[in-house]
C-alpha cells in the first residue's frame, strides 16, 4: 500500500516538480549566485511541511528541510543541486535534479507518519565549480543519514556507477628577474623551470596511464624584455580511488620540486580547490533503486561503461550510503552533458514522465529503507566494507 501512496502522492504533485524544471531552466543562476532557485524550492518544501534552515555551511543560497514521522527510524537523505552553467544554462540537467529529489521527498513524507523516519533534503549550491557539498561533509551534514538517494538526468539511462577522484593543485614558481637583453649571473628564469616542469609532467604520464592529468599555465610572466621571477600553472589530477589520486599527486608534485631544485628557482604547491573524491555506490541501495524505477518506465538502468566524470557527490558517498543514479531523458541518446541541446531536452514531455518516475523510484526505495530493517543492515554492512 506504502508505495501506491507515494506513487499516486506524486503524481498528484507532479505540476510542481514542472514548475521547478521550468523557472530554474528560466531563470540559470551559476553557482553561488542561486537565490532564486533556493527560495523557491525553500518556499515550496516550506508549504508542504518541512522545516527550513537557509545560509548553511557558509553557503548562503545552501539549505537544508527536514520532515520527521511521528515515530523515531531511519533517516532518508535526497539532495537537491539546482546551479547553472555560465552562458549555457541548465546544460547539465540540474533543473531536473531539484525536481526530482523536490518530489522524492514529497512522496515519502506522505507514509512517514505512518513508517516513522525522518527525511533531509540537502540543498547543496555550486556542483559545477566550488563543489559545495564538500562544505556540507566537512561540517557532518551526514553523520546521522542513513543513506542518500539521488539521480542526474543524463542521454541514456544508467545505473550508480563510479566517479573518478579530483585533486586541484597549482605551482608557483620563484626565481629573479632581469633584463632579457642584460641577463645577470644570478637570474632564475621562472618560466624555464615552469615549462621544464609541465614537460617532465607529459613524460610521467605514461608511466601512470590510468592518472587523468591535465594543466595550463595561468601566469608566464610580463614582458617579453623581462625575464620573469614568477610563473604559475594550474593542474587537475583525477584517479579512480582516494588512495591512488593521493598517489599521483604526490608524484606529480615531487617531479615540479625535483625540477625547480634544478633549475635553481623555488616552488609554492598549494590545493587551489576543494578535494572531490570518487563516488563508491552502494550496490545493495542501487538494487532496490532499479527494481523500482524499472517498474514504472519503458527504459532500463544499463551498467555503467568505465567512470564518468567528477562530482561532489563522490565526498557524500564515502561518509553514507549513497547512489547517483543517471535518468535518460531521450528515447535515442546522442545528446553530451554541458551542451546547450541538452539544455533544451531537459524541458521535453520525455524528459518530464522520466523525471516524474525517476522521483516516484527515489521515494519509493528510502520508503523500502524504512520499512524494512533487514535491508538497511544489508545496506550498511556493504558500505562498512
């Protein structure tokens, strides 16, 4: 009966998660800068019985709305995202992502008095750059979650999978200046040992081909008539464990000392952004997720092909239960994230009855998480590994 509820509760709402869809796809706020997009979906968990905190984790446009059942359990974590792309909108579906979890947590709090439990929805601001749920594990947002459920819309359908690991380290070089035309017996070119630096870096790759290593130089100096006495550039590092980027970051930082000590200048190693870490789907919680979702659509969850990219959600994963499942919104695929056709596919009648289904399998899986205690052990006996 529990999830007929949720499921009839929901589609009762479903004018709502298109409201959602269509004024964040409307009105794209990058991240940071979200205020709209937080108080509306403030403002609607608001009506519908939650309690609200805004401003949190020093994210003002981050919030977090809570709904307990009349009797203690489980508690059931959704996650909204709801930041756009700069000068290409809602290119990666987050306008669907807020609706999604908006009615997830909707539908479970239709059964929560009668289950007991308590739903959180974590509005986490700038997935794209900042990666503000970094702020939201750091400050033990999810200490007392027993496990997240969330999905990201994406061309074909797929199940939780993985995501590689992100370090972001930039290298400052220090050496001294001269006149290019009158170079000094004691000048250290910066730039040289920069780009002998970014050399050795290419020649090290190969010895670690499964690293995603890429950088730029943001700083060569200038003048040309100047030898520079300061350069930088900028790296990216992906692996797909916290063990093995740690690995390869430090390898790729003991190859620009090791290079600047010989080119006679100093170097400054810093992270210049927040660590995101691999996601780790719990494989027991996806299970329940599939079974539900493809009960209430034509498509099927396929088994991810390799890692996909880099998200914040990898650092929820390592301190909860969790699952990112990827909801095709076209019948034929074709479509890339962060193009401004994808954009536009967010807004189809496709993508709205997936995203309406999507939300109904959300909800209807915490409530199985609720209600049934040996699958909560079996959910936690997985991710204590």
């Amino acid at each position: 009966m529990g999830k007929k509820e949720i499921e009839n509760y929901i589609l009762s709402k479903k004018e709502d998660l298109y409201r959602i869809r269509k004024e964040l796809f409307e009105n794209p706020e990058i991240g940071l800068e979200e205020t709209m997009a937080s108080e509306l979906l403030s403002n609607m968990f608001r009506e519908e019985g939650f309690s609200v905190t805004k401003g949190i984790y020093g994210l003002k446009t981050g919030f977090r709305a809570e709904y307990a059942g009349r009797k203690a359990g489980p508690s059931i974590g959704f996650i909204c995202e709801y930041d756009a792309l700069p000068k290409i909108g809602h290119a990666c579906g987050h306008n669907m992502i807020a609706a999604m979890s908006y009615g997830a947590a909707c539908g479970l709090k239709s059964v929560l008095d009668e289950t007991g439990g308590k739903i959180v929805v974590f509005g986490t601001p700038d997935e794209e750059s900042t990666s503000g749920k970094v702020n939201f594990e750091e400050g033990h947002a999810f200490d007392s979650i027993d496990a997240v459920i969330m999905c990201h819309p994406y061309p074909e359908s797929e199940e939780s999978g993985a995501t590689l690991g992100l370090g972001a380290l930039q290298f400052e070089f220090h050496g001294v200046s001269a006149h290019a035309a009158l170079p000094k017996e004691n000048c250290r070119n910066a730039l040289d040992a920069l780009v002998m630096s970014y050399l050795n870096i290419n020649n090290l790759k190969q010895y670690i081909p499964e690293a995603n290593i890429y950088g730029i130089i943001d700083h060569g100096g200038d003048r040309p008539n100047v030898i520079p006495d300061y350069a930088s550039m900028k790296y990216y590092i992906r692996a797909a464990s916290k063990e093995k980027l740690q690995e390869y970051m430090d390898r790729v930082t003991n190859c620009v000392q090791n290079t600047a000590r010989a080119s006679g200048v100093s170097v400054t190693v810093t992270e210049f952004e927040k660590r995101v870490e691999n996601l780790v789907t719990n494989h027991t919680l996806a299970d329940v997720f599939k079974e539900n979702y493809e009960k209430l659509t034509t498509l099927r969850l396929k088994k991810p092909a390799g890692y996909a990219a880099t998200s914040d959600i990898g650092n929820v994963s390592n301190v909860v239960p969790t699952i990112h499942s990827w909801i095709g919104i076209t019948q034929t695929g074709g479509l890339a994230l962060h193009n401004p056709e994808f954009a536009a596919a967010t807004m189809t009648d496709f993508a709205a009855g997936e995203m309406v289904s999507a939300a109904i399998a959300m909800a209807q899986t915490g409530y199985e998480v609720i209600s049934e205690p040996e699958l909560l052990q079996k959910i936690k006996m997985e991710f204590k590994g």
